[in-house]
C-alpha cells in the first residue's frame, strides 16, 4: 500500500461519554462551588490579625511546608475578608471623614484658628476651669508677703550669711522673724520643745499686769518664795519688802527669782490660779507647745518652742513697762525694815554694754535649759525679734545675738 501523508500511520481511540454522565459531572461542580461560597460566607469574623494568627497556628505547626502553604493559600481570602468586615464597621461616617474644603484650608483647620484666636483675647483668668480653681483654693497656702518688697527681707551671704556661718552658731534652737511682716529670717529647730528656764518671766509679767493689782502697793518675801527646785539662793531675803514695781522690775532685768515667786503668790487663786492663768494666756497667745508649771523658770517642765516664744515677746512687747524693765541697766531698790540697800544689773551683757537698739530682752538658764536669750530689736526701724535656746557656754547665746545681729544690719538696709 503505498505510503500516503495525509493518512496518519496510526489513529488514537476516541473515547465518548454518554450524555447522562456529562449531566451528572457537570451538576456535581455546581453543587461544590456553590458549598464552598456558602463555607466562605459563613466564616466566623476575626477580631485582630493576632487572633487570627493564634487560631492559624495549631493547623500550621502540625502541618508539612507545602500543606501549610496550601492552607495558608486557602485562607487568605477569608482572613481579609474578615478585616474588611471590622474595618467597615469601625470606619467612620463619611462626612466626618472628609473634611469640607473652604479655600484653602479646611473647615475643620478654620474652626480651630478661629478657637485658637478667641482664647488668645480672653484674660488669662478666664481661661482656668471651674474645677482647676477649686482645686487651687483646696490647697494649703503658705504665707507670702501681699508688698512686694518684703520678698527682699532676707539675710545675704555677702553680709556673712553662710551656711558655714550658720554652723557656728552654738544654740540648738534659733529663730529669727521681722515682726512686721513676719517674714522668717533665719531658723534652726525652731519647733524643738525645749526648757525655757527664766525666760517663763515674760509670761510671769504679763499675767501680773493683766491682772491690775496696783504697783505701788507693798510685797512681802515669804518662805513660800524660796526655791525649792534647784534651792539656790537669793540676796532678796525672807521678810524683805518691796513694791509691785520693784518686784517686777529686778524680776525682768536681773532675774531674781523669789521676786518673781512673790508676784505668782499674790494672786486670786494662788499661786496654782496664776500657773493656770500663764498656760491660758500661753494658749490664747497661739503657743501651742508651751507648758508653765511655776512663774520662775526654775522647773525643767517650763517648756516651749523658739517660735512659741516668739509670740510671747510679740505679746510682752504691748507692755512699756516690761519693754522698760527688761531693758535697764541698774537698779537699787531698798528691801525696807533696815535692810541694805541692794543694786541689780542686767543679765544681758548686750544691755550692759550699751547697745540702744534692743528694746526687749530676758536671759534664762538652768542646767536642762542651757543658756537662753530673747530680743526683739529695731534693725533700720524694723521690729525683728531673736530667739536663742540651748546654749552650752556662759557667753554662747549672747555671741550669737551679737552675730545675727550683724547679719541683720547688713541685709536690711
């Protein structure tokens, strides 16, 4: 048979389905997609992409490489379907999205110029809220001078105010205040209770005088007078006589004790109604951490603060006559039924020595108290007031007056 090319050498078998199995075949496939939209459909929504890596992972760590492509593959459509979902539910309104053009700025940019500008014209005061200027007014304020210039009431270190200087003072407590703003110069312990020794003198004078017994009448020196406490002794013997003036007068400048015992004696009540009557006043004065039990000073138990005391020489400094007392040099007085005529001397060595410028001043001293001192001095005609406890040596407390002092003539020019 000869060789011809359009007739193939050989023929493949066609193989023909019958039309009822194509029907089936094809019904089949439309049965499978329709169950897989339905399944993608149906898919429960992930929240974060993290949840839908955490709920991922199990499948993924249990499977190979190419079937954890495979599924990975397989869900990627539904995953972003998912984040399409809350996407579209946490998207905002569309007018809030897109913001309204006016020029060229937007509405909303305007909106804030123009805010921007209306705070700008209001006074400053306005601009606080309600509930920032409550909370302002609930907090504790600390006194600060309305003049301005009392900011400048200070001690300056170009006037030796150092604080090396202020380690060389030798009192345990120190207070320093102008009384006439009571701007707080200086202060060391200044709410340190301490035994205040004769310095309850001041107290002593100020309740005599309240209770306006007359000056001139006589005084007698009994045995109740003596000290019992310490038992010291006292030129101002048993049986002597002197007038209220006389009692008061070497009780503040030389700080004779059984003077100062006669004049807690005769009082209504006694001497327990006139104890009773220095704590009144002590507290009435707003010297909270003062306690007297006798008039002298004498008792450890006479207690008070350097800035109590300060407002005891702020009160006693109303008196001209303990302002007159506490600062005269000498006295003589004559204890009557012919006794010697006896000379008192300032305990201060600062008013012994001539210095004009304190106008108030008592001395103190037991053992428990150590060497005290308060003063209250005109520096450049302003009031200041120094309080000095708790000095070891017999000359501490008035060297460190004298140094504060120098401090203060300095700085308040």
């Amino acid at each position: 048979m000869p060789y011809d090319r359009r007739t193939p050498s050989f023929e493949f078998p066609v193989y023909r389905f019958p039309a009822w199995f194509r029907y089936v075949a094809l019904f089949g496939l439309l049965w499978l997609n329709i169950g897989w939209s339905f399944a993608a459909g149906h898919e429960p929504a992930r929240h974060t992409s993290a949840g839908v890596s955490r709920q991922l992972a199990p499948s993924i760590g249990h499977a190979s490489k190419a079937q954890t492509r495979t599924s990975v593959k397989a869900r990627k459509p539904t995953v972003r379907k998912a984040r399409r979902r809350i996407a579209h539910k946490r998207k905002p309104a569309a007018s809030a999205q897109r913001p309204m053009h006016v020029g060229n700025l937007t509405l909303k940019h305007r909106r804030q110029a123009a805010r921007i500008a209306r705070i700008a014209r209001e006074p400053r005061a306005a601009r606080r809220p309600q509930a920032t200027a409550e909370r302002r007014d609930a907090r504790p304020r600390v006194w600060a001078p309305r003049n301005p210039s009392h900011a400048s009431l200070r001690l300056l270190a170009r006037c030796g105010y150092t604080p090396k200087s202020r380690a060389l003072l030798h009192a345990k407590a120190v207070y320093v205040v102008d009384e006439r703003t009571h701007t707080v110069l200086a202060e060391k312990q200044a709410d340190r209770v301490m035994p205040i020794a004769s310095i309850s003198k001041l107290m002593t004078a100020v309740v005599s005088l309240d209770a306006r017994h007359k000056l001139n009448a006589p005084l007698n020196v009994t045995v109740q007078d003596q000290d019992f406490d310490k038992f010291t002794g006292s030129r101002l013997g048993v049986g002597s006589t002197l007038s209220r003036h006389d009692m008061l007068h070497i009780a503040l400048m030389s700080s004779e004790n059984r003077a100062a015992a006669a004049l807690s004696r005769d009082y209504a009540g006694g001497r327990p109604g006139f104890v009773a009557a220095m704590n009144a006043k002590a507290r009435a004065l707003g010297m909270r951490h003062t306690s007297f039990v006798n008039g002298t000073g004498l008792s450890p138990r006479n207690v008070s603060t350097a800035r109590d005391l300060s407002l005891l020489v702020e009160a006693a400094s109303r008196y001209p006559l303990i302002r007159a007392y506490s600062t005269d040099r000498e006295q003589i007085v004559l204890p009557g039924s012919g006794r010697a005529r006896l000379s008192y001397h300032n305990s201060n060595a600062l008013v012994r020595g001539g210095d004009r410028s304190i106008v108030l001043q008592k001395t103190g001293f037991i053992n428990e108290a150590g060497h005290c001192v308060v003063v209250r001095m005109i520096v450049h005609g302003r009031p200041v007031d120094i309080v000095v406890l708790g000095a070891s040596g017999a000359r501490d407390h008035i060297a460190d007056v004298a140094r504060i002092s120098r401090w203060l003539r300095c700085s308040l020019k």
